[in-house]
C-alpha cells in the first residue's frame, strides 16, 4: 500500500499527552480478531496501519510499554499512555523494521480501510468483512 506519499500522520492517545508522527502511507492495513487485540482494544477486532521504522518523523510524551508473547513464539511490545490508558503503537519481534500503529489513534475517518483480516477462526459469529478482503483464519 506504501505509495511514498509526503503526508504526515500524527497517532494520539485519548489524553494527547502520547502521540506519534508518521510520514507517508502505511505499508499494510490489517484488521485483527485475536483474543489479544480484542482485550487490547475492548472492542471485538483491532485495527493497525503497519508503517516502516523510517516512516517515523517523531514521538512525544510519556510510554509505558506492556509486552506479551506472540502466537508466532515472537514478542509484542505495546506502548500506552500511563495517563489514560490508550495503546498508541507496538512493536513486533517478527516483523523488527515495521511498527503497528492503532487506527483509531489517527482520528480519521479518511485513513484506509484494511485490506485484510487476520485470525478470523476467532471473530464474533456476528462480524462480518467484505468479499473483496483477504480473510486469514489465523496469522498470514
């Protein structure tokens, strides 16, 4: 999805004491439906822009970093804001050169739809995802 664009993207915590800038377009759009992502977001899926490390212009404010073991045996390091609470980005020991960014933390309604749908065998039987989206039942 990377088109090299010149844009920037600024990720903030529900506070805004947190925030991340990020230039250009992320190189993937997922949706995730595993167990983790649905604690970490408190909805039934979570939504990530994955963007590369050079994507990154700047980050201000305080982190604290929860990390956790990945179903690919690998680690899933998540820095929130200890003031409200927000997850604003992770990082992933398989993928060391990318950095998932949550989609809700852009604020805009404009950001791009993911392409596709991960660990879908754990989905709420009520979800339901476009034809045209790459469904994967569990991590690609």
């Amino acid at each position: 999805m990377n088109t090299q664009s010149n844009k920037y993207r600024v990720a903030k915590c529900a506070c805004h004491g947190l925030s991340i800038t990020l230039k250009g377009e992320p190189d993937v759009v997922s949706s995730c439906n595993c167990n983790a992502c649905q604690r970490r977001t408190g909805s039934v899926l979570g939504v990530a822009a994955y963007f590369n490390e050079t994507s990154i212009v700047s980050q201000s404010g305080a982190s604290k970093v929860y990390e956790r073991k990945a179903a690919s045996d690998g680690t899933v390091s998540m820095h929130f804001c200890p003031d409200c609470g927000s997850t604003v980005f992770w990082r992933l020991t398989m993928y060391p050169d990318h950095l998932g960014v949550a989609v809700g933390c852009f604020a805009d309604p404009d950001f791009p739809a993911p392409e596709r749908t991960v660990w879908a065998k754990r989905k709420h039987h009520w979800v339901e995802f476009p034809s045209s989206m790459k469904v994967f039942s569990e991590a690609p």
